[in-house]
C-alpha cells in the first residue's frame, strides 16, 4: 500500500522543469480564445506596413523622380532590389520563425524597417537610396503577413484557419487613409519629413503589436480554435486533426520532391510578375496612361485596397468550405478579367476605372490570403515557415524584373499598353494549372 502510495506520489522535478503542453495542461474551456489577439495583431500591423511602406511607397515615386531627376528604370530598381531580398531571404525568415519563434522575428523586423524608413530621408544619390530601401526591405521581410504573421495564425487555427487568415490578412484593407494622410504629408512636408513620420509610426505600432504574439497554443496550455484536449480514446488522431500531430505533415525534403509545391509556385510567378510590377506603376499609369490626376490615382489606389478585404475574407470563408484548388482557380480568373479589361477599355475616369479597381482588387486579396492556406492545406504545419520561404523565393522571383519591364516599356514607349499585354498572357497560362495539383492530403482539418 506504502508502495503504491509512492508510485502515485507526483515528481517534482519534472513538473518544475517540463515545458507545458496541450498534453500536460487542460484549462477549462473558456469562450473567448486568445487566437483571436494574434489576428488583432496581424490586422493592425499589415494595415500601417501596407499604409507606409507596401503600397503607400507609391506617393513617393514622382516626388523622388522629380528632384533627382531619375528614369523610372533606375527607380523601379529598387523595387525589384526588394523583391530579391525578400525572395532570397524568405528561406532564411521561414527557418527563424520555426526555430526561434515568430515573435521575436516580428520585433526585430519591425525594428529595422522603421531605421530603414528613417534613413531614406538622408537619401543624397541613387545608391545611397538603394542600400537604405534594402535595410526597410530587411526589416519588412519579416514583419510582413507573407511567413511570419501567416505561419503563428495557422498555428493557432485549424478549423477556423480560413476564415482567422483572411482576417488577419485584412489589415491594408483599411491603409486607403493612411495613404492619403502620407500623400498630404508629401505635399505639405516635403517627401523627407514623411518618410521619417513614417518610420516612426512603424516603430510605435508593429513592435507593440508583436508583443502579443504567443508562438503556439501550446505555450498557453491550448489547443487550436480553442477546443477542448483530445480524449484518451483516440488522442493521436484528434491532435493530428487539430494541426498538432506531425504524421500528416511534409518534411521540406518530401514538399520540395512533390509536383504539387512547383505547380503552385508557377501560379503565383505568373500572378506575382503582374502584381509586383503594377504596385509600384499604379499610380504613375493612371497618371500618364489614363489621364487622372494624382488625388485620383490615390483615391482609385485606395479603392483597390478596400475592395481587396472581399477577396482576403472572402477566400478565407470559401476556403474552409471548398476544395482549395478551385479557390486558387477562381483568384487567377478574375485576376486575368482585370487585366483583359484594362488592355481592351480606354480607362480615362474614376468611374470607368472601377470595373478594373473591382476585378483587380479582389483578387489582389485572394492571392494574399490563399498562400498561407495552400501551403498549411498542401503540406501541414511541421515546416510551414521554412516552406512559406521556399515558396516566397520562388514565387518573388518575378517580382524582381516586373517593375523593372515595367518602366523600360515606358521610358522606351512613352506608355504602358505593351506591360498590360504581357500580364494578360501571364494570367492565361496559369489558368489551368490549379487543376494539375494533386496531393494525398486534401482534407482541409487534416494539418
């Protein structure tokens, strides 16, 4: 009896030194679930990043041009230096997110890229305003919705994780202020003073909003969606279900050696070449192609975005409903009607550019939101942040040469038809391809 009594005693210097887990901490379940704080966070730091830096970077484009006296070419070099260091430093933010955490990747993150933003201002030359875009590049990298603020939403969600990525991813939504609050401040401030404003604001927002990331469920004793701990009946199968167990997951090696990881990045090159390219001409093409005049421009900018929350929600919602290839498919067909009516339709008003703000802001979104859910859908979650960087580097690729192209049609041209051409038929070839990816994991709960 003394004996079993000893056995059943607890052990306290395992207790004191084990990390808690689901397994070892079962909480009452409680109806607010914290999940819903890292979405809060993705929200409110996507919106300033997408405001100041992503899109807003556009109000600074013809002010730069107009006091060095640049070509667009040389400008647009920067944006594809931006490209390349995301693309190539994706790898490396997917690895430092899965060993050391997203948490403290966002901080650092948010950290360089208001320094970078900051020293923009002191910008006397072309190559003194490349390695400064670099260092913002840097930091954006990685405080960006792409790997870190994507990989932590799908640790904390499974059942919910759609409908809880496309929230967060919705943050630029709401940028359409900031960035008419930024081009005001350009016109009254001169561009200097704006881009230290804006380095600042990165600096009192996105670092705050990073404290309240919690790198997985597991450090608080929960599970995802806040659902109760599995039974003892069967609990390998209810956490694998719940995107704990790592039966069901890709190891980098296997995701690199299935075809569906390539088709699926030759989608996005295609849709990404267009997307890059047009972010950093937006403005300027409607400016000098259409006619608009700048306040338009910005304000049809800032319409993309607003209309981009019913693509990043939307897809979200459908995602968890439907077959995830035929989500991608619908995002590259109505991607691939913006283009075809911004090639065939004279667009020379507000209101006849609405057609296009519509057709290319909802998928602008879609294809935001629908990255993060692929790959966690396609592969799992044991290597989502070393796989999502693969994934950027190879899908970014493009982005370094779109802007590039980009403005070489115009500095040779004197116009941007011949870029919208070639986005038409980028969008057409990977039409088909969402239906070519096959996987033996399609059950959207299976994580």
């Amino acid at each position: 009896m003394l004996e079993g009594l000893r056995l059943a005693a607890p052990l306290p210097a395992r207790m004191t030194t084990e990390t808690p887990t689901p397994a070892t901490v079962a909480p009452a379940r409680s109806r607010y679930f914290y999940g819903w704080n890292i979405v809060a966070g993705s929200f409110f730091s996507n919106m300033l990043t997408a405001g100041v830096y992503w899109q807003g970077f556009q109000v600074f484009f013809l002010p730069l041009i107009a006091e060095f006296g640049w070509k667009r070419a040389e400008l647009s070099v920067a944006f594809s230096l931006r490209e390349m260091e995301t693309g190539i430093g994706a790898p490396l933010v997917g690895v430092l997110v899965d060993r050391l955490g997203p948490r403290r990747i966002i901080m650092l993150s948010g950290f360089f890229m208001g320094l970078g933003m900051m020293l923009l201002s002191l910008t006397a030359n072309i190559w003194a305003f490349y390695l400064f875009f670099v260092i913002a590049s840097l930091g954006a990298s990685g405080t960006s919705h792409a790997i870190s603020w994507s990989v932590v939403v799908s640790r904390w969600f499974a059942r919910k994780r759609g409908t809880a990525i496309g929230i967060a991813m919705s943050g630029p939504v709401l940028s359409g202020p900031i960035l008419v609050l930024l081009g005001n401040a350009v016109e009254t401030y001169g561009w200097r003073s704006a881009v230290i404003a804006a380095g600042l604001m990165i600096w009192i927002v996105v670092i705050p909003m990073a404290t309240l990331v919690k790198d997985s469920p597991a450090v608080m004793g929960l599970y995802p969606d806040g659902d109760p701990a599995p039974t003892a009946a069967a609990p390998g199968a209810t956490a694998s279900r719940q995107g704990y167990g790592s039966g069901d997951s890709y190891t980098v090696k296997e995701a690199m050696h299935s075809r569906a990881f390539y088709l699926v990045a030759a989608v996005f090159t295609c849709i990404y070449f267009s997307l890059s390219s047009f972010q950093v001409h937006q403005v300027a093409f409607l400016q000098n192609d259409a006619g608009l005049t700048a306040g338009e421009a910005t304000l049809t900018l800032g319409l993309v975005f607003a209309i981009s929350a019913i693509g990043r929600m939307g897809v979200g919602w459908l995602a968890d409903r439907l077959d995830i290839r035929y989500c991608l498919a619908l995002v590259v067909l109505l991607n691939t009607c913006g283009w075809t009516y911004l090639a065939l339709v004279p667009v020379h008003t507000v209101l006849m550019a609405l057609p296009f703000t519509v057709l290319y802001g909802v998928p602008f979104g879609g294809i935001v939101a629908i990255r993060p859910l692929l790959m966690a859908r396609l592969f799992g979650s044991r290597s989502l942040g070393a796989l999502m960087g693969l994934f950027q580097m190879s899908a970014l690729a493009a982005g370094m040469i779109g802007p590039v192209v980009m403005g070489y049609i115009y500095d040779t041209q004197g116009t941007y038809r011949m870029a919208l051409g070639i986005f038409v038929a980028l969008s057409c070839m990977a039409l088909p391809l969402p239906f070519l990816v096959r996987t033996r994991r399609m059950d959207p709960l299976r994580s």
